[in-house]
C-alpha cells in the first residue's frame, strides 16, 4: 500500500525484533493533531512540520459539509488544498453519532445528520463515507461503523457492533482506491469482552491493513479502558497499526502503548492550550494563574521547543488572559510535547529500555508514588515492573 509517508514501512521495520523482544516493544508509538477541517487551529502546516508532525487527521463529516470532498477532489486533494506534505488520516463521520446524536437517525442503510450548517438532511452511508474519503484523498480511510458511548448498556451495544461488520464489508466493496489509501476497520463493542472478540476476529479475518479501537475515551472507568485496549491489542495482529481513538492525554498514550497500541489521535493538547494549560513532565501547567504572572522560566525548562526557548511564563501568562497569540504559542508547545513523546516512546522501544522510560515517566508525574491504581494494573499486565516508582505497600492509590 502506498502512503505519502512512510508509515506502514516504521511500524512494519520496528516490529522486526518481535521474535526475541517482549510485545510492547514492536510499536512505533504516533500521535495524530486533529485538524478537523483542514487546519490544525493556531498552527501553520510549516509549524506542525517542524515540531515533528507526521501524520495529520482530518474529519469527513465536516469536510463533506465545507468545503466539500467535490471542491477538495477538484483542487487536487486534501494535501495539496492544505499543503501537508506527510501522511494524512481522515475518519469515517462515524464519531458524529455520538456527538451530534440530537441531529442523528441511525438505521441499516446509514445515519441520517440534520446538518449544522443549513439544516438540511444529510444521508451517510458506509458507501458514501468511503466515497468522500476517496475524493478527499488521505492516505488512511476509516470504516463507518455504527458508534455508542461505552456508558451505555443494553441490547443497543451488540446491535452496533454486528451493524459495524456488516457496514465493513459495505465499505471494502466500495473502496475504489485500495492501492493508495489503507482502509481501516474499527472494533466496537463497548465494554463487553465477548462483543469486542467477536468484532476483532470479524474484522481480522478481512485481512485489512489497520485496525483501530473504537468506542473508548467517552466517559467510561479507566480501569473498564485499559481492560478493553489490553484485550483487543492481544487479539490484534502484531504486525498491522493498531490505533486507539480518540485518545491524547500522555499518561493515557503510555500505557495504551504498553498494552501494544500503535496510534493515537486527540483534540486535547490544542483545545487544553486555548485555556491556558500547557503540557509539561509533570503533569499540566496552568499559565492563566495569578502564580505564573512574574515566572521568568520556560513553560519547560527541558522542552526544546521553540516557544521554551523564547518565551517566559510571565509573557505567555499576560497572552492567556489577553490576546489570542496566547494559545497559539500554547498549541505549538503542546504538540511539540506530544511528538517529543512519541519519539521518546519509540527510542525507547527500539533500544530496548521501554520498562525503564515507563518507570521514569511515571516517576515525573508522581514524584510521591501515588501511581493510580488502574495504571498498576495496566502495566502488571503489560509485564513492566513499577514497582521502583510506586510508593510502599498499599503502593497505588485510585
């Protein structure tokens, strides 16, 4: 499969020294920005390309909306009409009948949105989904699949997960571009562990090129999404992308990734930074407290971004509160952090201290060892000993 970038070859060519390396060091950890229509708010193409950005995603349902997949089509693709160079994902719409359920009618044949911007009806199928994404161009298509929040229980959740393999092979027929574009399907199932099987073997015996796990980071327990990543990645092929939806918070991309997770995409780091909080080792910083006002230090004084580098907290404390450049410089230290992360997960994968970034990592952000009693569980299951950064017995706390 050809991709802009070359991302399938990373994770194909880390994954080498799989026979003789425990299984959470074969990942290339990659976080998506999300640039839902077409931009990643605040942020050049040329910026996102410096901080280390590699792959971008977009959202179909919007874009069909404005500017259109006909227009994009028509001006060469999504790439070009953004200028991004490297590897772009876009999803399927799918997510729109959890967030826009108000405007949503969900049947067999597709979703029907009543559209935010005039109104109008709006009939998407697992057909039309792939069709857009055929004009808008990415380099990775998502499947539509039928979409419920894991807070829900009932017959509606196994209801959406057979809906989701049936509307897969809906999408492999109307694929016209499976030579450029790697279709991606999406395990469904909420939190019920036979429901998520059956849709793993469902969608593994299609053979696609990616899988992504879907239906988490929407209220649910965090012990409930740690279980449901550790199950999935265990049944999904080693040797494909497995991407993790929605999910962008750093400590949440460690264990996903040690539970054998590939990919990640989250409004978090930018829409976090239009309030004011930056993303540091420890945690977050909130630059719009009265505390940061005469703070001469970098956001981080060990990021190497450009705005640690040339911004104090104080400058960027008077722009939080005042001027939108304020979350601007905010966005691109965010993002810095997220790509300086995947590339430290990823360096630590491949020289074989994976366990010991894990357990500094953790360390910075619990320096009492108060590690959170579903991260201990996530990783005695990944087989990473924390023990070291954890405080005596009781050694987590909830």
């Amino acid at each position: 499969m050809a991709l802009r970038f070359e991302v399938m070859g990373r994770f194909n060519r880390a994954r080498a020294a799989q026979l003789t390396l425990p299984h959470f060091v074969s990942q290339t950890p990659l976080f998506m920005p999300v640039g839902t229509q077409g931009t990643i708010k605040g942020l050049t193409t040329s910026q996102l390309e410096e901080i280390g950005a590699q792959i971008i995603l977009g959202n179909t349902y919007h874009l069909a909306l404005r500017p259109t997949s006909e227009l994009i089509d028509e001006l060469g693709g999504l790439h070009k009409f953004m200028n991004w160079p490297r590897a772009m994902l876009t999803d399927s719409g799918g997510f729109q009948m959890v967030s826009l359920l108000h405007l949503a009618d969900i049947t067999e044949k597709g979703v029907t949105f009543q559209s935010p911007v005039d109104g109008k009806p709006m009939l998407l199928t697992p057909e039309e989904s792939i069709q857009i994404q055929n004009r808008i161009g990415a380099d990775i298509i998502m499947a539509l699949d039928d979409v419920v929040k894991t807070t829900i229980t009932g017959p509606r959740i196994e209801e959406a997960m057979y809906r989701t393999l049936r509307w897969i092979d809906r999408c492999i027929a109307a694929h016209s571009r499976p030579h450029e574009q790697n279709l991606f399907g999406i395990v469904q199932g909420g939190l019920d562990p036979v429901l998520r099987d059956t849709c793993v073997k469902g969608l593994v015996d299609r053979n696609l090129p990616g899988y992504a796990i879907g239906g988490l980071a929407g209220g649910e327990d965090k012990d409930s999404f740690w279980r449901v990543v550790a199950q999935c990645t265990a049944s999904l092929p080693e040797n494909k992308p497995r991407y993790v939806m929605g999910v962008g918070y750093p400590l949440d991309i460690v264990v996903c990734s040690s539970l054998g997770a590939d990919m990640y995409d989250c409004v978090y780091p930018t829409r976090t930074a239009r309030f004011g909080t930056a993303l540091v080792p420890e945690g977050v910083l909130k630059l719009k407290q009265r505390a940061m006002a005469d703070d001469t230090r970098p956001i981080d004084p060990t990021c190497a971004c450009m705005v640690c580098k040339n911004y104090t907290r104080a400058y960027i404390h008077c722009l939080a509160t005042k001027d939108a450049m304020g979350s601007q410089l905010l966005s691109y230290h965010n993002l810095y952090y997220m790509m300086q992360l995947s590339r430290n997960l990823h360096s630590a994968i491949v020289e074989g201290r994976f366990p010991e970034f894990v357990c500094d990592f953790l360390q910075k952000m619990f320096p009492k060892g108060d590690v959170p009693e579903w991260v201990c569980n996530a990783m005695e299951v990944a087989g990473i000993d924390i023990s070291s950064c954890c405080a005596p017995f009781p050694s987590c706390k909830d």
